[in-house]
C-alpha cells in the first residue's frame, strides 16, 4: 500500500483543492493508481503566496541558531521515517529501494550542511575613508521564494531548494513534480512536526505552466530556483524577468565520459555502468556520451556490455533489483526514437534496445557502439537507460567533440596521465569536472552548469548565497 496521503501544505495547514481538481498518480513499476494528487486554485495559490510572506516575516527574524534547532529536529524526523518514505519513493518513481534510502541519505545530510552554514552567513567590516565613519557589509534572506521541482530525485531536488531556502532565514512556496508528489510530502511533514512556523513551507500541485505562470507573476516571491528542462527553463526565466526575479536554473546536460588508454579500465568501466544505469538513466548529470580512445575501446566495450546485461531490471520494491522503470510511458516512446535514430545512423545495438513487459514503463539498459556524431543520441540528452559509445584518436580530438553542444553541465575523464588530469578540469566547458571517479554532487560542493545547462549553484556556500542579498551599512560614529 502507497504510504502517503496526498495533500497540500498551505499556511501550516495540510488541505485538498478548493475546487476539487486532482490527477491520478500511477507507479511506474505496475501502472497501479496510487491515488489523487490535488490540484491548486487560482485562490488556493494566492493564499499560499501570502502565507509565504508571513512565514517570512517570522522565519527571518529567528536566529540562524534558532532556524538550525528546527532544521535538525526535521532532519532526525527525516531519519526516523527514512523506510517509508524511500518506499513512498520507489512507489512513485521507480527506483529500487537501495537507490531511495540513499537518496534520503543524502537528503538528510544536505538538510543539516544548510542548517549549520545558515550560521556562517558572514558579512564584513570596510575601512572607511573617512575618520570616525564605520562601513559594514550584512548578508540578510533575499525574501519569499519559490521553486519548481523535476521528477528523477524527488527528495533531493527537492531539499536542496528547501535547504536553501530556509537556512538563509526565506520561506518557500515549491511545486514538486505531480508525478513524484509524495517524498516531498513525507519530507514537509516532518518538517511540520519539527515545529517549523505556519507559512514557512509551502507545498502546492496543479498544471506546471498554470502555477508557474500564476507565482512567478506576484510581486511576493523574490527568488526562482528550478530543476528541469532547457526549454522549460527558459520559458520561466521569461516570467520570472517581469517581476525581476533572482533566478537559479539546473537544467539539462548530456555528459561526455572519456577514456584515455593510459585509463584504469576496470575502474573505468565499473564507474560507468553503475552511474549510466543509476535511476534507469533518469540523471541531468548522467555520462550519456563516452568516448574511448582507440587502444581500448574494443576492451571498453565488452566489459561494458558483459556487465550491463547483468542488470536485473523490475520493480524497485522486489530483491536483487538493479534498476526500475522509466517515469512514464511517453520516456518508452522517446527511448524508441533514440534507438532506431542511432541503428538508421550506422550505429551497432550491442546489448537492449527494446522494451521490457507488457506492464510498468520498463526499458532494456541499452549499449550502442560505433555511433556516429551526426546521431540524434549525439546530440541531444536521452535521459534514459542509453549508453552511446564511440572512439576517439588523440587528446586534441575529443575535446572538441565534448565541447561541441550547447550544454555544460557534469563531464567525466579517467586517466592515468597526472598532467592531463591537473589541466582537464579547465579544458573541458562544464560546471563540473569529475577525473576518475564520478562523485560530483555533495551538499558541500557547488551544483550547477554553464550556457545552455542554467546558472548559479545548489549546495555549497554558493547554494546558501543564491538565497541571501548584499546590504551595505554605513555610520557616522564619531
């Protein structure tokens, strides 16, 4: 049985839509409808905006100690819950069990990172240049904010908005994803319990353009922090500038992983099938293009494919799951098309390509060898259990290849070669760099890509930042 009520949390209070709107939620894994997912009102999200004003008005003028003892106690609520609520995950995601628990792993762990740099929010003192004058500079919340939040992590993407947000002292209104609604409920009810004051969090579902559009054109909120899409991205960084809205987008990628010869090539490849594979491929910073250099890329490819068809895929409830489904049906149909495009292309299906049952949105995990540039998997991000891999000759060469989108979001390289590895983080145009290893997201360390991948950062103190606003004090003391 699903675990979670579905419900909105509105000025403290939990609550249905005013006018009755709801949405079935199904789990991938069976297509079972777990129940209704509310819908917010013109009315209902006008109260939640305004609530959020209040909850402000109280949050911010509680001491970051203060904001820190409540963030700790939703922390150990979060702790005490974390078998429920990974299964609520899993129910309404996909991902195995093992994968959920340490999702909320690291929910907890960002959650009390924020709450205690909440504390180091630090300003500074200026000399002045004149005699008896003191200069200060003050960091204080930027105000009431608001986020949008995508569907593949529905606790983390989740927290790290949240987090954000109220370890600098603002209150948040958040949309998760209707399709993945239930982990960020179970999370706001342990901060609810936590004793989080009424209006401080905000949650609220309904149709994504209807509520962006209806938030993002108040006055009230004064930062946007989304996770999503490019195009969506774009389209809400266009209605959030009429309001001249702070905004922190994390949008999508399509990570190069490269493999020099002179690679540790077992570590290589075990790094990179459990990463492409994690969430069925569901990751904005999953390798999605790997490129091996000539030397071993015969070698690459088997160990790859020996170990991808040993994946056990079903639903992530059972024992000995690898990896669950896709999200929904329409991701079966974008798989499809990525395939057949890379097979008319020229490209080798080595191991998947198909899918999988008659029930749940399950998708084979997929290697492709030999693919061409030119392909559509190439070029645009599959999000998805696909694994491109093609060869590359000389350093100079993949690069260029690697650095020819749009995008920057996450890359990878494995090398042996210490000079290659101290200069490649500067050579390859992404927000972040992992050399031989794939660890590149920690509530410590900054989050976040370049050009068409988005802006600003999540985690780190440049995620604490995006929700604090500069002040300078001067006075005449003498």
């Amino acid at each position: 049985m699903y675990p979670e009520k579905l419900e909105m949390l509105i000025a403290g209070e939990w609550c249905q839509g005013s006018d009755g709107k709801t949405e079935n939620l199904l789990n991938p894994a069976t297509e079972e409808v777990l129940g209704q997912v509310p819908h917010a009102s013109s009315a209902d999200l006008d109260r939640a905006i305004n609530a959020s004003l209040d909850g402000f008005k109280v949050w911010s003028k509680l001491t970051a100690l203060e904001r820190q003892v409540v963030m700790e106690k939703a922390a150990r609520l979060m702790e005490e819950r974390i078998d429920t609520i990974a299964r609520t995950m899993t129910m309404e995601m996909g991902k195995p069990l093992a994968e959920a628990k340490i999702e909320m792993d690291v929910v907890i762990n960002a959650l009390r990172w924020y709450a205690e740099e909440g504390k180091r929010a630090y300003g500074r003192l200026i000399p002045a240049r004149f005699t008896g004058v003191r200069q200060m500079v003050t960091k204080e919340p930027v105000g009431p904010c608001c986020a949008f939040v995508a569907w593949n992590f529905p606790g983390n993407n989740a927290i790290r908005k949240i987090a954000g947000a109220l370890g600098a002292g603002c209150s948040l209104v958040i949309k998760p994803s209707e399709e993945t609604p239930g982990t960020a409920i179970a999370m706001a009810r342990c901060f609810q319990d936590a004793g989080l004051p009424a209006g401080v969090l905000n949650i609220v579902f309904g149709v994504p353009d209807d509520v962006s559009r209806h938030v993002l054109g108040s006055w009230i909120p004064r930062k946007l922090s989304f996770t999503g899409s490019v195009p969506v991205g774009i389209h809400l960084q266009k209605l959030a500038a009429e309001t001249l809205k702070r905004c922190t987008m994390e949008l999508g990628g399509h990570a190069p992983f490269i493999v020099y010869d002179d690679a540790d090539l077992e570590q290589a490849i075990e790094q990179a099938v459990a990463f492409k594979y994690r969430n069925a491929g569901q990751v904005c910073i999953s390798p999605t293009r790997f490129f091996v250099q000539q030397d071993s890329y015969n070698k690459f490819v088997d160990g790859f494919k020996k170990r991808a068809s040993a994946l056990n895929v079903g639903n992530g409830l059972d024992d000995g799951v690898d990896m669950g489904p896709l999200i929904a049906d329409r991701r079966l149909d974008v798989m499809d098309s990525f395939v057949n495009d890379a097979r008319d292309a020229g490209a080798k299906i080595e191991v998947g390509g198909q899918r999988l049952t008659n029930q749940g949105y399950f998708y084979a995990p997929t290697v492709i060898t030999d693919v061409p540039d030119t392909a559509k998997i190439m070029k645009d991000e599959p999000f998805g259990p696909l694994a491109p891999i093609t060869a590359f000759r000389t350093h100079d060469e993949v690069l260029e290849r690697a650095n020819s989108l749009p995008f920057g979001l996450a890359s990878y390289v494995f090398t042996r070669d210490n000079e290659r590895a101290a200069s490649i983080g500067s050579e390859l145009e992404t927000g972040m760099v992992g050399v031989n290893h794939v660890r590149v997201s920690t509530p410590e360390t900054p989050f976040g890509g370049i050009n068409e991948s988005g802006y600003g950062s999540e985690g780190g103190i440049e995620g604490l930042d995006a929700y604090l606003r500069t002040k300078f004090v001067t006075e005449q003391i003498t």
